[in-house]
C-alpha cells in the first residue's frame, strides 16, 4: 500500500452523502391529508373520497413532481410575429405545461361540476381534486380555474353558452389557434383591468361598438389578461348603454384570427410557468353577455367562482409547503435527534399543520356552499379569500425555515411555493377590496349575517374561549367601519375555522382555538402547553 492510497481513501468518503432527506416521490398527498379527508366525508360522502384516489395518487408521482419543476424552470415566450414579419400572437409553452393541463382537465378540474349529469357534491369533489392536484404545480390552474369561472357568466346569455359550454366541458386538452367550433376541447380566460383603474373596473375605458351583425367591435387596452392563449375570453367594456360583459373568441368562427393583440408577458414574482399578458383590442370582435350596463353583475359570477379557488389555491400552497417541511423534519437529525423530535421544530411543524387543518376545512365547507347554496357564503367567501390569503406567505416562508438552509436553494421546490404565496392575495381583489366587500354584504344582505350567526350557533356552548370570539364580532358588527374591515373580515374566518373543525376534527377545533383564539402570538410555533403539538406533526406526515 503507498502513502497516497489511505489519504485517496480519505478524501472519498467527503463525497458520502448522509443526513440528506430522501426525495418525496411516490407519496400520497391524501393519505396524509386527514383534514381534506374529514372535510369531504362531513360535507360530501365516503363515495366522492374514494373518487379522489387517483388525481391524489398521480399528484404525488415522481414524473408529476418533475412536470411541475420544468414548467417554471422552462416559463412561456411571446411570439409577435412569424418569420415574415405576420402578426400571430402566440404564446410558447414547454412540453411539461401541455403536461399538467392535460392531466388537470382529463380530472376534469375545468369544468365537470357544471356538466348537467354531474351529481351531488360535483363542486365539492372539484375543489378536493382542485386542491390535491395544484399541491403539484399552481400556475397551471389559473387557466383552469378561469374556465370554471366562465361558465355561470356565460350562461347569463343561453344562446352563448350553448354554442360553448359543449367545448368548455369536453375531458379532453386541445391547444392550438383554431376556431372554437372545430376543436375537441375549449378553455377560457378573463381580462378585466386596465391600467388606470385596477380593481376599479367601472373607469374602464375599453368601448365597445355595436356592429349591424349583433357583434361589438371593441377598442381598449387590458393591463392584465389571464391565460392568454385560452379559447375566449370574458371581459368588460364601454357599451352605448355603459360597463358591459363580453366574449371574445381568439379565433373566429370563419377561421381567422380576431383583432388580440398581445403586447408583452408579465414578468412576475411567481406563478412562472403561466403566461399573464397585456393586450390590446383593435376592433375585435365580441359577443354581448348579459344586458348592456350590467358588466360587472354578470361578470361577478366568474369573480366569486375565482374567489373560491383562491382560497383553494392558497390552501393547496400551504398544504404542499407544510408536506415539505414534513417529511424534512422526519429524516433529517441534528443535536442527536430527528428535527421532527426537537421540541422546538415540533412545536413549529404542529403550529403549520394547524394552519393548513383551518385552511382546508373552510374551504372545502365554502366549495359545498356551490353545491347547495346558503346566504352565509356572501359573507363567508370574501372573509375566508382574505385570511386564508393573507396568512400564505407568512406560512409558506416559516416552512421554508424549517429546511434552513436547504429550503433557501431552488432545487428544494420551496423557494417556488413562497413565490407563489403572495399571488393569491392579489388576485380577484387585493386584501383592502375584499375585506371592504365583506362589509359591503354587512351592510346591504342581512341574510348573510343571519345566516352566519346560524353557522356559528351549532357551536355555540362547545367552547367558552369560541364564544367570547364570536361575542368579539358580534360588537365589532354592530357598528361597521373601515378602518375595522380587515379585523372583522379576520374574525369571521377565524370564528368560522374554530366551529368547522370542532365538528369535523373536535381535539383539532381544541388546539386551534388555544392557539388562534385564546394564546394568540405574532409568530408561528409559539403554542399553548396543552396543545398535543406531536399528534398534530404524526398526522400530517408523508
């Protein structure tokens, strides 16, 4: 043996990897999910569970995982113009986008719930599917949460909705340019806002001329347009008699291209893999939706339906950042002892799953509200879209913690998933918009307040620590203001939170009101004594 030979041996073992956290393929992000699975077995049935077993089986998949990573590893590329200098508008995805949209809309995450033939608690198992599948990647939902939105609003206009719906419903992905008529399957998007008005749509300056043919010609500038290489659009323009729904197909029925003119891709924070645009109309051509100067009744259809699969979506988020921290916590040793065993990375791990237990079972109870409708989700809906909202990022960026270092770096997925957070927040009306809609229901539907003092009465007498909660909003909505709209909009999710999960998880609903309710600290991980923080991490553990 030479000199060199222990040394070359030496400097082998630097190469040995220990300590590592294996990767999570292959997991099943329902079996894992016991909050998901009580919610749909309290508000929908044991059948609609077991029809989740395959979206959930394919969301864990390593082949899934690895779609997910290069649809925002390889983002979307406008395309103004062809070779010789032809206007053609088109966006470039990577293979892995076409991917996951096919798998989302073969699940029929779409649209199926709206299919005559759907069956009870068809919105209900859609918002599951929903948030099982987007645990995979987020971007591509938005396209197909726009097509779920679409079609209430363009049933506002029968003849429409019957040369659509039949395309919009299909199970099967079809991209490409072609007239909707021809194509197996449709999808569709939403521009509303423009720049000088925002979330303020009545000061849109888009107008719309009415044509000798029925059809408007429309003129105007959209500062965001979401999943702009859908089929057809809904949006919002200046009629003769004011602020009117419209929709646009990308291609004409005779086969050419309508005047949409994309003027650039967002470059954006997060939600990478989806393409969000700014166009311009140059007299396309639309379709009145609703009467004229009814715009936004009509389009508000679409608006509440979005609403929903944010809060599904920032559910989704918080879901699959808690999972990573999860199984991180499981494998990975430091001081002597799995993180997972460290009181204080416990005490983190159960104050995330707490979250993200809160968050799913409030979203699957308002996706039920769709299936049969109360006046609670007036009121309930823009509440929970504000918390649930508001409380990813801050989530998201504690689990990211708790892979230190390792979460930091893009390879870990997690960097994606705080990218993502904030999108949610923002879309479908900011944190003060819907906040302020809350008290807007306050204030005009008394039945929406009733409705929810009934809501919280099934609990009442449960838990002293709960009452008082509701007492809270009881006094802070006897007399509304604005500068209380963000409290009150809170307090509502939070109330609603605590009741849902004493009746679907009690020992959970227990845990949640100590620590939201009763023992509320600033910062994740700071939890009462008596909270079972281990039981909490074992059950949501890949």
């Amino acid at each position: 043996m030479t000199a060199i030979e222990p040394a070359a041996r030496q400097l082998d073992r630097t190469h040995d990897v220990v300590n590592q956290t294996p990767p999570l393929h292959r997991h099943n992000p329902l079996g894992c999910d016991p909050a998901l699975v009580s919610a749909v077995r309290a508000y929908g049935s044991a059948a609609v569970l077991d029809s989740l077993a395959d979206v959930a089986a394919e969301a864990g998949a390593e082949d899934s995982r690895e779609h997910g990573r290069l649809a925002n590893e390889h983002p979307p590329v406008l395309r103004t113009h062809d070779r010789y200098g032809n206007r053609v508008d088109e966006v470039e995805f990577h293979p892995s986008w076409h991917w996951l949209m096919s798998r989302a809309v073969a699940h029929g995450l779409h649209a199926a719930p709206w299919a005559a033939d759907a069956g009870e608690h068809a919105h209900l198992r859609r918002a599951a599917a929903f948030t099982l599948w987007s645990q995979v990647e987020a971007g591509h939902g938005c396209p197909i949460s726009m097509t779920y939105a679409a079609i209430p609003a363009l049933r506002h206009e029968p003849e429409i909705a019957a040369r659509y719906e039949p395309g919009l419903l299909s199970s099967t992905y079809d991209p490409g340019l072609r007239a909707p008529e021809i194509k197996s399957g449709l999808l569709a998007g939403m521009s509303m806002t423009e720049k000088q008005g925002g979330s303020d749509v009545r000061v849109n300056s888009t107008t719309a001329t009415p044509s000798s043919d029925g059809t408007y010609r429309l003129v105007g500038h959209k500062w965001f347009t979401s999943a702009p290489m859908n089929d057809l659009f809904l949006t919002l323009a200046q009629a003769p008699g004011g602020l009117t729904c419209f929709v646009l197909p990308r291609v004409l029925p005779d086969g050419t291209r309508n005047a949409l003119r994309l003027q650039r891709l967002k470059d954006k924070l997060g939600n990478k893999s989806n393409a969000s645009a700014e166009l311009e109309y140059t007299g396309a051509t639309g379709w009145r939706v609703g009467d004229e100067g009814r715009g936004v009744r009509t389009i508000i259809e679409m608006v509440t339906m979005t609403r929903l699969d944010c809060v599904l979506g920032s559910t989704s988020n918080i879901r699959a950042a808690l999972t990573e921290a999860a199984h991180h916590g499981a494998h990975r040793s430091a001081f002597g002892a799995l993180l997972r065993d460290q009181p204080a990375m416990t005490a983190v791990l159960a104050d995330l799953a707490l979250e993200s237990e809160a968050a799913t079972v409030l979203s699957i109870w308002l996706a039920s509200l769709v299936d049969k409708p109360s006046p609670v989700a007036r009121l309930a809906l823009p509440a929970a879209k504000f918390y649930v909202c508001k409380r990813a990022p801050f989530v998201v960026a504690e689990a990211l913690e708790c892979l230190g270092g390792n979460g930091y770096v893009e390879e870990s997925g997690l960097p994606r998933l705080y990218r993502e957070a904030p999108l949610m927040s923002i879309w479908e009306g900011s944190g003060n918009v819907t906040a302020l809609d809350v008290l807007r229901a306050v204030q005009r539907e008394p039945a929406a307040v009733d409705a929810l003092w009934a809501e919280l009465a099934t609990t009442a007498g449960a838990d002293r620590r709960l009452d008082e909660a509701v007492a809270r909003l009881r006094d802070e909505l006897a007399e509304v203001d604005q500068q209380r709209a963000r409290r009150i909009a809170e307090l509502i999710a939070l109330c609603l939170q605590a009741s849902l999960l004493l009746r679907v998880s009690p020992w959970v609903g227990e845990a949640f009101i100590a620590a939201r309710l009763a023992d509320r600290s600033g910062v994740l991980g700071v939890l009462p004594r008596d909270v079972p923080a281990r039981e909490l991490v074992d059950r949501v553990t890949p």
